[in-house]
C-alpha cells in the first residue's frame, strides 16, 4: 500500500509542478506582452497572473522599454549669480561617465514621481540641497523636464532625438537654504 501511495503522490508531484511551471512561464510572457496598445485578452491574460508578479516582483516597468514609452523625466537646477547668467545643470548630466552610473540617476530622476506627494517634496529638497551645496549656493531653482521621444516621422523629416520642441519644462520650487547652518544645509554623500 505504501509503494502504491508513493506513485500517486509522486504522480500528484509532478502534475502539480507541472501545472506550477506552466503557469510561470505564462506570467513571465504576460507581463512584458501587456504593455499598451494591447488586445482586452492581453489584459485580461495580464489581470490573471498580476498578483503572481506581483509576489514574485515579476511586474517590472516594461514600459520602459516598451514601442511607446512616453517621455522621460529629468530634473534641471538653476542656481542665481547676481549680475550674471544664472548657473544651470541638469540631473542626470549627460556627460556622468560610466553609463551605467548615468542610468542610475536617470532612475532616481525617473522613479521620484511613484511616491505619495509628501515624499516627492522631501526628494526634491534633498536634490535641491545637494546640487546647492556642490554649488556653494543658498539658493537653487528645481524643473521637471519632460522629454518625448522623436517620432520616426519626425527624424525622417530632419529632426533630432534632442530637439528643443520634445522637452517641456515644469517648475519644481525654488529652495532657500540661507536660513540653515552649513551643515545641516549639506549632504554627507554624493550622488
């Protein structure tokens, strides 16, 4: 009798992965096919296995990547120099070398709108302090820029991936550090 309740289970074991493992495979594909424009199977397909990704941190931003993935966010600093042109920077800089370290920071600038409005303002002061002390500046202006893609229609006609019309700016805050001490108005690490 043992040996017999050893084969069934056995058995059992095996289906039941089985049907485990096809329902991985299925949600790994899901997940990335269900970026829009998608088909209301897709997103249904995509509804079914969301709580597995989302357990197993399965449901990354594929729309990143994705055909259509919208504008990107940076943030731009602009610090006053009474008399002159205002010093301005961008985050993150273009020119960060390794990439990888660029793409860091593109995912800072990126994520910082994914949390609770609170948050966000707590980020943007700590950016703002920051930039401001690499500076030696009290005060520092803070945008978000937006930047759309090019159309393929758009560098076929002779546009440029960075062109001028394809960034809109919006205005984070200006920020005063005047009234803090120097220490407390700096951050211990770079970014």
């Amino acid at each position: 009798m043992s040996g017999r309740l050893k084969k069934i289970g056995s058995v059992t074991g095996k289906v039941l992965l089985s049907l485990w493992l096809t329902f991985h495979v299925f949600s790994v594909f899901v997940a990335p096919a269900a970026m829009p424009p998608i088909s209301p199977l897709l997103l249904d397909a995509w509804k079914v296995a969301l709580p597995y990704n989302e357990a197993l941190f399965q449901n990354h931003g594929y729309h990143f990547f994705a055909p259509d993935p919208g504008s990107s966010t940076l943030i731009s600093w602009s610090i006053p120099r009474p008399g002159d042109v205002p010093q301005t920077g961008r985050f993150p800089d273009p020119a960060i070398r390794p990439r990888l370290l660029y793409h860091r920071y593109f995912m800072l600038a990126e994520n910082l709108w994914s949390f609770d409005d609170q948050t966000q303002e707590e980020i943007q002061r700590a950016y703002a302090k920051h930039f401001a002390s690499l500076h030696n500046s009290s005060q520092i202006a803070l945008n978000r820029v937006s930047h759309a893609p090019s159309s393929i229609l758009r560098i076929q006609a002779g546009g440029r991936l960075d062109d001028p019309e394809t960034y809109e700016s919006e205005v984070l805050g200006t920020f005063d550090f005047s009234t803090e001490n120097s220490e407390s108005a700096s951050l211990a690490g770079r970014f």
